[in-house]
C-alpha cells in the first residue's frame, strides 16, 4: 500500500500589500502529486480586489503560465483550491498556453508543474487598496 506524504509550506508571508506584485520564483519543498492551496486574507480595503495566480514556468522563470486561479477576493476571508499533477480534461483548452495572470477566475488546471519553478502573483485594484494575506501550500505524495 502506497504512503502518502504531506508537507506544508508558505509561499507568500502574510504582510500588507498596496499594489500588484508577485513571490518570485519557489522551489516546493517536495514534487508534490497533489496539493491544496490556501489564501488568508485578514485585512481587506473595502470597494477594492484582490485576484491570486498560482503560475509555472518552463524555462527557469523567463515565462510564467497559470494553473491556478482563485475566485476574486474582495473581503477578509480564507479560500482553499486543490490541484492534481495528474490531467483531467481540461488538456486541450486554450487557458494552458493563456500565460501569466490571465487565467479564469476559479480555475484550476491539472497536470504536472515544474516544481522548482512555481510563484504566486497577485493582482491589487481599487483607489486605495490594501490587503493582509498569506499563501500557503499544503502538499501531497504518494511512494
């Protein structure tokens, strides 16, 4: 029988956040077969957005493309999604060349990532925005 491994790790620190940005370039801490991504968002400006990109890169970080997109965040909250590295069906839509911060809202695409190349961008709207959040992976593999 097959053990399962899980590990978690913080992508972004929980800081306060004004304008658009993103984490830079991550190694996870393990190649994960799965995992569930968690935003806490704690401070919110009212009347602003917050939208949060999970992105790959195949290159060494010269081009970012989404495979994960969390609803719009407008308030303080706690959202989590799931990703697999194994594909469903959503292998022959368009959303997989779309590049960076461009993918659907609540959108996951499953599939293998290069794990040595994943960041968190972030995208800050409004007239005076501000937003308390954290990032954080929690991850799975099977031996």
């Amino acid at each position: 029988m097959a053990q399962i491994q899980g590990v978690v790790q913080t992508l972004v620190a929980s800081a306060a956040r004004t304008a658009t940005g993103n984490s830079g370039a991550l190694s996870l801490t393990l190649e994960p077969d799965a995992a569930m991504i968690a935003v806490d968002v704690t401070v919110a400006s009212a009347s602003d957005t917050l939208d949060i990109y999970v992105q790959t890169s195949h290159d060494g970080g010269t081009t970012w493309t989404d495979f994960m997109h969390f609803t719009q965040l407008v308030a303080v909250i706690k959202k989590i999604m799931a990703w697999s590295s194994k594909p469903d069906g959503n292998q022959n839509r368009a959303d997989l060349t779309s590049g960076a911060a461009v993918l659907a809202a609540a959108t996951v695409l499953n599939g293998p990532i290069v794990p040595t190349q994943v960041r968190v961008a972030w995208v800050i709207t409004g007239t005076s925005p501000s937003f308390t959040f954290e990032v954080y992976a929690i991850m799975q593999r099977s031996h």
